[in-house]
C-alpha cells in the first residue's frame, strides 16, 4: 500500500513514516475491502449467488479491482441480470 500523499510504500505502520500522515482509515477500509471479498467468495461456493452478489459489490465500493468485477459478473450471471454481468465483463478484458 502507498501513503495517499507522498506515495511511500508502507506496510503495516499506523503513519507515514515520511510525511506523518494518519494512515489508519485506509488500514481500516482495506481490512474492510479483505473481509467483504473473502465472505463473498465464501457465499458464492454455497451458490448463494444474491448474498455473495451484495458483498462482492460491497468490497467494489470501496476498491475498483478486477476481483470484485470478476465477482460481479459470476453472481450477477447466475441470477439471469446478464445485461449487468455483460457491463462487469467488458470492463474486466477491455
């Protein structure tokens, strides 16, 4: 992860180590990001396609990634909205 101001890349620490910046929200939103993502991915192998849909784009809300997009298309597909699952695949291999 890059500090949102300097663009130093740090791992774990609570502020910057260059420029002091406060760095927990964005721990925090990833912590957030990681735990939608896994619980969705958790629902989709129980095919509970609906529940895994709304975590999938949980976790899109806060971080844009091919993942969730990926996510996105198989659970929007599975529940026959292929006109929005079409949307999340051309913006993954465009």
């Amino acid at each position: 992860m890059c500090c949102p101001a300097c663009r130093r890349r740090v791992t774990s620490e609570k502020s910057c180590p260059r420029c002091g910046l406060d760095l927990t929200l964005l721990f925090d939103l990833q912590k957030k990001y990681d735990e939608y993502l896994n619980l969705a991915q958790i629902k989709l192998k129980q095919q509970n396609f609906q529940e895994a849909h709304n975590l999938f784009l949980n976790a899109f809300r806060i971080n844009n990634t091919d993942k969730t997009k990926k996510g996105m298309f198989v659970c929007l597909a599975a529940i026959g909205k292929y006109k929005e699952a079409m949307q999340f695949y051309f913006s993954i291999f465009k």
